[in-house]
C-alpha cells in the first residue's frame, strides 16, 4: 500500500502541490491525471524519494519514505517521462548498472536482467547502442530498469510508478500493458 498524507510543495513563493493525500491500495491500478501544470511530475517525483516536500509523509509499504528511505525506495521502481537512460551503453549494459546501484548481484543480477529484458521485449535491441533504438524500445527499456529487483520481491503493481503521459505509438505501448496483465495473474 502506497500512502500520501499532506505532501505539499512550494518553490519559492509558488504552491505546486496543495495539501495533497489519498491510498493505493494494493492489487489495483490507478491513473494520475490533470492539467499540465497540476504537479503530477512534482507530486510522483515526491513519491519517489526523487524531490523533498515542503511538508507531508508518504509511506511506501508501510516505510516512511523520508524517514527509511532506502527501504521505501526498494519497493518502488519509477519510470519517468524521459527515461534517464545512458545512450552510450546498450540495453544489457545499462540494466546491469542499475541491477548493481540497487544491489543486485552475481547470478541474481543476470537472472533479473534476462528475465526483465524477455518481459519488456527487449532481447532483438539488448546489444545495440541505446542512442540507436527508437522511442518505444528506450522506453521499453525503461520499464525494464523500473521492474528491476521487483521481480524477486513479487511487488504489487501499485509499486511500479509509470509517467508515461505521450500517447506514441499503440503497439510501443503493448509492453506494459502486458506486463501488467501478467503480474496480475501472478497475484501481484
């Protein structure tokens, strides 16, 4: 269960986020809509340990993700909007950075690796330049570093934040939605 309580954001003198709160309760998908300039972004950054509040909690599984933060942020995988992926590196390159920086490693970190790059599709682009790929694949490979470690821990699906707020292309979109089905009839 993800719980928001009071998370507010100011910068400066300007309100982002208002006093904000509500679940996620667990085995249930939820949607996160508004205007832009709402502060979805700021209020998922929030969620994610990745920008503080001016004020409020959020609890991640029953940790205070600004109290135990690093065992809040080992039930969350976030994938943002832009990806914040290395194009330098290819796909299996990159997934084994991230595996290592959450502390996955030896046969574990391989398992995972493979298991996420057949999950999102992704084996036909794993040795290619991550530059190289197309929208939908570098995307695929984001969703790939989010589920990272979540796989061993059978997250539930509300553990996985998603912020993919461009329409693109149907089919690069499959992946996910597929994913999710998936976990599902895993009893995530």
């Amino acid at each position: 269960m993800i719980k928001v309580e009071h998370l507010t954001k100011y910068y400066g003198d300007f309100l982002e986020v208002d006093d904000l709160s509500f679940e996620i309760d667990e085995g249930h998908v939820y949607g996160f809509l508004g205007p832009n300039g709402a502060g979805k972004s700021t209020t998922m950054n929030m969620m994610t340990g990745c920008l503080s509040a001016t004020s409020g909690r959020v609890e991640v599984g029953g940790f205070d993700l600004f109290e135990d933060a690093d065992q809040a942020k080992k039930l969350i995988g976030y994938l943002p909007e832009q990806p914040p992926l290395y194009m330098n590196e290819t796909p299996a390159e990159y997934l084994r950075f991230v595996g290592e920086a959450k502390g996955l490693r030896g046969a574990e970190l391989e398992r995972q690796i493979q298991a996420v790059i057949e999950q999102v599709r992704i084996a036909e682009v794993k040795n290619r330049r991550i530059s190289a790929l197309s929208k939908g694949y570098k995307q695929r490979v984001g969703i790939a570093q989010a589920l990272l470690e979540l796989t061993l821990k059978r997250a539930s699906l509300e553990d996985i934040f998603l912020e993919l707020t461009e329409n693109g292309d149907p089919a690069d979109q499959t992946p996910a939605g597929e994913t999710t089905e998936e976990q599902e009839g895993e009893g995530a």
